[in-house]
C-alpha cells in the first residue's frame, strides 16, 4: 500500500485479504506471485491492526467520558433500591 494511494477502509482491507488468503490456500500461484500476495496481505494486516487499535483507543476515550458517568448513575439507581 503505497503512501500515494488512497487508504482503504477497514471492510474492503480486511475482504481483500479474505481474498489473498483464499487464493494463496488453493496453492495455484506461482512462487513469485506467492511471495507477491504475501507482501500485500501483509500490508493489509498491518492496516487493519492499526484500525482495530485506533477504534479500541476510541472506545476508551468514550468510555473514560460520558459512557462511565451513564454506568456510574444505573450503579447509583441500584444501590437506592437495596
């Protein structure tokens, strides 16, 4: 994935590499096309780690926020009733 092009979105990254993955399974590519789909299906991971790392870094800072002040009161509320 070079710098110039346009980054993919997490979907189509990760159906592409469902496909390279399929196709480097049936054993029907040549060698340097092997080491080809390799390289790609590399990269791909590597982007979709970093997109799974980003969402998860989001979800914290929500979490950190507002979503705890939201369990923080449903905590409240049940403590009230005992």
């Amino acid at each position: 994935m070079s710098k110039a092009s346009k980054s993919p979105t997490f979907e189509s990254a990760l159906a592409e590499l469902e496909n390279i993955v399929a196709t480097m399974e049936a054993g029907q590519l040549p060698l340097e096309q092997l080491l080809s789909a390799y390289k790609r299906g590399a990269e791909l991971l590597q982007f979709c780690q970093q997109a799974l790392q980003d969402a998860q870094q989001q979800v914290r800072i929500l979490e950190a926020g507002s979503l705890q002040n939201f369990v923080a009161d449903a905590d409240k509320a049940n403590t009230d009733n005992d």
